[in-house]
C-alpha cells in the first residue's frame, strides 16, 4: 500500500507532551465532575501551554482532513471504518471539529497511524497549517449560520486560500457542487466525487464570474422532497458555466444508487479510454445522502492507497453516527434523532423520513446553532403534509408560522419533551439543531439507563 506524506514534527518534544498530560488530566476531571465529556478540554488546555500541541501530535501519521458545510461528521465515520482495516485510527468522534478538538483525539490514540479529523471550514486553515495533511476531503459548501460564516461565497474563498497554501496535499471533492469545484480548482491532481447535491440554491450564479449557471439533470434520481442526488455517469455535465468556462469536472468516481443502504460505486482507472472498475457499497445509515457519504469515504481511502474491498467492508460496519439514526426509547415512543441546521441539510433529512411516521422539529437559536434562523423560509415543508408534526425548541414559534404557511397542520410548544408526548405512540424522526440535538441525545440516553436499571 503506497504511503502518503504525513506530518513533520512542528512540536516542541517533552514540553509539548507536558502540555498534552495537562489537558488529559483536565479532561479526566471533566468527566468525573459531570461537566462535560472532556472532547473539547483536553485540546484546549494543552494549546494554552502549548500552541504547537498539535504538530507535535500529528508527527508521524498521515492525516486526513474532512471538511465541508454538511456530512462532516457522518462521512468522518465513515472513512475512519473505511480506514480501519489498514491500521488504527484517531478520529474526533464525537463532533468536537476545531483545533482543540482535534487535539484531544490524536491525544486519545498517540500511536494510531492513521487519523481522521473532522474540520469545521474556518478552522480548516489552522488545523491543515499544523497537521500538513495527507488529504483533504471537501464535501460540499451552502449557507449556514449566517451570524457566523457570512456568505457562502466568502468561506469558498478561504477554503481555495487553504488548499492552495497545500499543493502536495490530495484533495478529495465533490464534483456536483460548484461552490466546492472552484474551491478546490486550483488542487494538484484533486480526486472527483460524484457525491450529488440536492440544494441548488446558493448556487445559482458561476463562482467564478457571477453569470448564471445553465444545468442538466444528468439523470439524477429525485427524492421525495423535490431535490436530487446526482448519480449520472461521468460523460454527463450536471452545470456549466458558458461565459467563463467553468463546469462539473468529469468524476472519477461515481455510483448507482441500487436498494436503501446500497449501491454500485464506480472508478475510472488507468488503461483505455472508458475502462472502470466497480465495488459494491453497502452502508447501515439511512438515506441516498449516506451512501453518496461512504462513496466520498470509499474513494479516498483508495485513493490512499487501502484495497477497495476492504475499505468498502469498513464503510459497512458503520451503523451509527454521535447518536444519530439509532432508534431510542423514550416513553411511549421510539425515536429516530436527525441533525438539521440548515436548508440542504434539511432537504437531505427529508429523504430519510418514512412515509406517515409523525414527525417532532425542535429548532433552538444559541450559539452554536447560529442566532439566524431566516433559513427556516427557505424549507421545503410539502412532505410535511398529511403526517402528526409538532414543533418545539427557543424558535418554535418561527417555525410554526412557517409551517402554518405552507399549509402544515401542527403542533407548537416550547419544550421538546412536552410536544413529543403529544404525538402518536410509536416510532417518531426528531428533525433537532445543534443543541436541541445534544439534549435530546442526552435525555434519551438518561432514559435509556433508567429503563435498564
């Protein structure tokens, strides 16, 4: 198996590992304290005795980045498993996507060879610059928290500065997207996805040059809230740009969607002009937005160098992701909990939903959810229709008058639990931002331990 670059030693030896020790005991403390799960303590700590912590920690291993708007952490998971198979793996599990985070998990594995970090887009130029990454994985790029990131347009700009400040670093994109295309234009040799997007919205107009975008639908396979996933074979153009020139590089990977949980993933490979080699692909996470997920997974642990049946048989062995998807009881209900925080990931969550099965939207607005919640205008809520919805959460009431606009019928409280118990008994997808996500998390693991004590 070909070895990437890895890290170079950008720490300072026995001060840095000094300042890692602190931040452990930091977190040990956190978590017999009850304060917290100790993802976020342990990297902070030790960057504040020692900034050069995490060079120290990525010495060594070869580093993949992955990085994006939506599917950062669902698609980290899934090439850690696509990983695994070729040597341990440190991976930020549980979410925790900036510098500290990053440091806690390369501290939690200190000699796995591999690592997989999951970057949020304005801290992808800090953990590259200390990591020196073997790859980066770039996802997609839409509108989200606006407070925060300001126009999509403006990440894009920054994730190119960062790619281009790393030119021997392989960069794995999705070519459906044409936020992400112009930033990763200018990669050396960058390995294109045909990863679909169902949002088109913030991308109306060229990146390049501003003019509109002329698309086809390249065949892609619509789901059940209007938005598709490109699937179409690589000879087909998805959008273009006629004035400037900028279009949907030809993918070399690609896949067919087959069953629920399965599909056809397809690569061009070296030889004659149309040769391509294929590996089924089958994934334990709902929905067509987590197969093109493991596709992206897949592809760059090939690309790495990892035979692709075993890294396909590592993307299977994947069933949940930081709570998500899992069926938990609570009460007289099942609940299936689905992060939403923006209007593509809400569209993509729309896809996973069951025909009929009630549905609780929990929509909160502090800081890490973003205080702007004016994309809640921007949701597709047709599919809403015909099944029990309630609403709750700090912006329940936002989202109920939209709901009300477009026709829903609903039910509108404040406290998530209060509203859940409002709906039919059974099984229930919970549709939660950031926080609202965490607690509910949280609540249904309370719940958990009290039903089997």
């Amino acid at each position: 198996m070909r070895q990437p670059r890895t890290a170079s030693d950008g720490g300072r030896g026995g001060w840095s590992r000094a300042a890692v020790a602190a931040g452990r005991v930091a977190g040990g403390l956190s978590r017999l304290t009850g304060l917290g799960g100790g993802s976020v303590i342990v990297g902070r700590v030790a960057l504040a005795l020692d900034p050069g912590a995490l060079a120290w920690l990525a010495r060594g291993r070869t580093v993949v980045l992955v990085s994006g708007t939506n599917g950062k952490t669902t698609t980290s998971h899934l090439l850690a498993g696509a990983l695994a198979g070729a040597g341990a793996v440190a991976h930020n599990a549980s979410g925790s996507n900036m510098a500290d985070g990053a440091v806690t998990a390369l501290a939690a594995r200190r000699h796995a060879p591999w690592a997989v970090l999951e970057v949020d887009e304005l801290h992808l130029a800090e953990v590259a610059g200390a990591t020196r990454p073997a790859a980066v994985v770039l996802l997609n790029l839409t509108r989200d928290q606006l407070d925060r990131v300001s126009e999509v347009r403006r990440t894009a700009a920054d994730v190119r500065r960062v790619l281009d400040a790393h030119p021997t670093t392989t960069t794995v994109a999705n070519a459906d997207d044409p936020l992400t295309v112009w930033a990763a234009g200018t990669a050396r040799s960058p390995v294109w996805v045909a990863a679909g997007a169902g949002w088109c919205r913030d991308t109306a107009s060229c990146p390049r040059c501003g003019e509109l975008l002329a698309r086809e639908d390249g065949g892609a396979e619509v789901s059940a809230a209007g938005g598709g996933l490109a699937v179409a074979t690589p000879t087909r153009v998805g959008w273009s740009c006629a004035p400037c020139g900028l279009a949907r590089p030809r993918p070399a990977w690609w896949w067919e969607h087959r069953a629920p949980m399965r599909a056809l993933a397809h690569r061009a490979v070296a030889g004659e002009a149309g040769e391509e080699a294929t590996v089924p692909v089958r994934t334990g996470l709902p929905g067509r937005v987590n197969v093109a997920n493991a596709v992206v997974a897949l592809a760059t642990a090939v690309t790495l160098g990892v035979d692709p049946e075993r890294a396909a048989a590592g993307v299977a062995t994947v069933r949940e992701v930081a709570g998500r998807y899992r069926l938990s009881r609570i009460g007289r209900h099942r609940v299936r909990l689905v992060l939403v925080k923006n209007p593509a990931g809400w569209l993509a969550a729309l896809d996973l939903l069951d025909p009929g099965r009630p549905v609780l939207v929990v929509v909160n607005d502090r800081e890490a959810d973003g205080r702007d919640v004016s994309w809640l205008w921007d949701l597709d809520v047709a599919p809403l229709e015909g099944r029990p919805v309630a609403v709750a959460g700090d912006r329940a009431a936002d989202l109920g008058v939209r709901l009300s606009y477009g026709g829903v019928d609903h039910l509108t409280g404040a406290d998530p639990l209060a509203a859940l118990a409002r709906l039919p008994a059974g099984e229930v997808d919970v549709l939660a931002t950031y926080t609202a996500f965490s607690a509910l998390r949280a609540e249904l693991a309370r719940a958990e331990r009290a039903g089997a004590a």
